[in-house]
C-alpha cells in the first residue's frame, strides 16, 4: 500500500493527473479508511480545478480522520476559496474529543 501511495504521490508531483488519480482511488478501494489516499483524490480534483468536489473529499476524508492536519489546512482554505466564489460549503464534521482518528480507532477495536 505504501508503495502504491508514493507512486500517486510521485505520478501527482509529474502532472500525470490521470494516473494519480487512478493509483489513489486503488488505494482508497483497498482500504476504505485510508484518509491520505482520499486527500490524494482532493488533490487531483483540485488540480483539475474542481474546488467544490474537492472541498466534498476532504470532508471524507476528515470524517475518516477528524485529526489529519493536512485535511484540515486544505479544507480551511477551500472552504475560504468557495466562500468568496458565493458557493455554500458544508462544514468538517466535528472531532470527538477521546476517539478522534487512527488512534481513536485503533483503541476502540479492542473492546
């Protein structure tokens, strides 16, 4: 998986937009609560100048992992992008304070 999300990470840095993207939506199929691989697909949308399905994924993506920093920071600036363009934006889901993110949900597999 790794080894797949670097090379979408490297296709995505070169401009192959495409590929990037099918290398991150394979990542994302494999593992559904792969957050960086869903930022990955925001990236791309954002690339191809699509802010609002952008803004959508970085959404699922925090609801994912309400704690990823990149989320966050992307989703703050889309959401002040789209709000200057008269666009309504929903807002990020909020954090639950003790099970926020991967650490949340590894801690909550062990019950």
């Amino acid at each position: 998986m790794i080894e797949l999300m670097l090379q979408a990470e490297q296709t995505l840095g070169l401009g192959l937009v495409d590929q990037a993207e099918r290398l991150y939506a394979q990542a994302a199929a494999a593992d559904p609560h792969n957050a960086i691989a869903i930022i990955g697909l925001a990236r791309v949308q954002l690339e191809r100048g699509d802010q609002a399905g952008s803004h959508a994924l970085v959404l699922r993506a925090l609801a994912i992992d309400p704690e990823n920093a990149s989320a966050l920071r992307m989703e703050a600036r889309l959401r002040e992008v789209l709000a200057g363009t008269g666009q309504r934006v929903s807002p990020p889901p909020a954090a639950t304070p003790a099970r926020a993110g991967l650490v949340g949900r590894l801690l909550g597999r062990k019950r």
